[in-house]
C-alpha cells in the first residue's frame, strides 16, 4: 500500500512526495525518494501531511508523533480502541487528523447507504471478502459498517432463529447490535462487501468491490488535498466528500 500511495502523491499535481518511511526497506527509493528508518525523516523534510498505512501498534506511536510535530495525519490504519480515538482527539490540537476504515470512495458510499436503510429492515447481515494475505478478522470496514448500522437503527435486529449450529461458527460472528458478520479469505479477491438487508417480502443487496490498491488512492488523494479543512481529529472520510 505504502507503495502504492508513493506512486498516486508523486503523480498529484497539487502534492509533493517529500519522504517515505519504513523500517523494512530502508534505503530503497520510492519516486525519487529514498526510504527512511525514523519518523524524524518526517520532521527533516518539513512535511504537512503524513499517510500511515500501518498496524495499530506502530500507529499508536506515529500519530502522537505527528501531532507533536504539527504534522496533519491521514490514516487507513485499523484496530483502533476507544482509548486510542479519544488519546488522539486530544493529541491533535496543532494539526489534523483523519481515521478512516477505508479510503474507496465506493466503499464509503456503501456504508452511508447501509446506515440510511438499516431502520427500515427487521434483519441484516454483512459478508466480507478479503485476499488471503488479510490477517484480521473481520475487516475494519465490516466493523465500521455493523456499528455505523446499529446507531442508525436504535433498537435490535429481529431474533435469530436458529437454535442448533450443526458446525459451530456457520452463523458468522455477531457485531454491534447483534448483527452477524461473515468472513471470507480467499486467493483471487481484494477487497469486497456484502450488505444484505431483509423484511418481508423484500430484500435490498448493497455491494462494494475493490479490485486493485489503485482504488483508494483517490479518497487518500483527497484526504491530502483537504485535511488542513478539518480542524482536529475526523474519523470517517465522509465530510471529505462533503456527505
């Protein structure tokens, strides 16, 4: 992903690639740029935007460092706790921060849909499908998406009505409100998304595929482009896109 994003800046108009970091390929050159072991490479070239595409761990030292620096912060990075957001609201007085479970413009659209049917439907579920490279479970984006729902809904799914798991697991696992989240790895995929709402009669299918890495550079773009609008800590890209 690092990669990927060094690629879509140096190609930005409006952006400069100005330093890279990574502790696994120090010494390797991105776009003109040679790769760094320490944050303070950050700092040396006098950046405005940092991009982290990251772990969480490695994050929850990253982004202290950012705000202490006065560095705006765009962040794909996920596993975040509770304590994490609120450490890094308060962090980001000088500068900006953005924390986003996923920078495809499609997929944030799927997920403000879904928010906008989940009271309409007695039931719902979520189905993610990921490459097999995923170590997490389920994604951050399912999650995101299960909580978002669950707000929106204000109340509990309809029961379900299943009383013997003929092989435990086959119901997938249960996120906020109840709602059941399934997830797939599987060679050949990138990244993709079910959301599958039902009530009598009826049911509505939400769906969003990303087939390459290429598909979040745009919301990643934007985010850069844009992050000195939004004072503090944002977490979701939607008021990037004015939703």
């Amino acid at each position: 992903m690092g990669s990927a994003v060094c690629t879509a800046v140096a190609a930005d108009p409006h952006l400069e690639l100005a330093a890279a970091v990574d502790p696994h390929a120090v010494g390797q050159e991105r776009e003109g740029v040679t790769i760094a072991a320490e944050l303070r490479a950050l700092v040396d070239a006098e950046c405005s935007v940092a991009v982290d595409f990251t772990v969480a761990d490695a994050a929850r030292i990253t982004l202290p460092f950012l705000a202490m620096h006065g560095i705006h912060a765009v962040v794909g990075t996920t596993g975040f706790t509770d304590d994490d957001i609120a450490r890094f609201r308060g962090d980001f007085s000088g500068s900006n921060c953005l924390i986003t479970a996923n920078f495809a413009i499609s997929a944030v659209l799927m997920m403000r849909f879904a928010e906008l049917a989940a009271p309409w439907f007695d039931t719902a579920e979520i189905i993610e499908l990921h490459h097999d490279h995923k170590i997490d479970a389920p994604s951050g984006t399912a999650v995101t998406t299960a909580d978002r729902m669950a707000a929106a809904r204000g109340g509990d799914w309809a029961p379900d009505p299943t009383q013997h798991e003929v092989v435990a697991g086959a119901r997938g696992a249960s996120a906020a409100g109840g709602l059941h989240v399934h997830s797939v790895r599987m060679r050949g995929m990138v990244a993709h998304q079910e959301v599958i709402l039902g009530a009598q009669g009826q049911t509505l299918t939400i769906r969003q595929d990303s087939y390459d890495r290429l598909s979040y550079m745009p919301g990643v773009l934007l985010a850069c482009r844009r992050i000195h609008q939004f004072p503090g800590l944002t977490v979701g890209l939607e008021p990037f896109l004015d939703l």
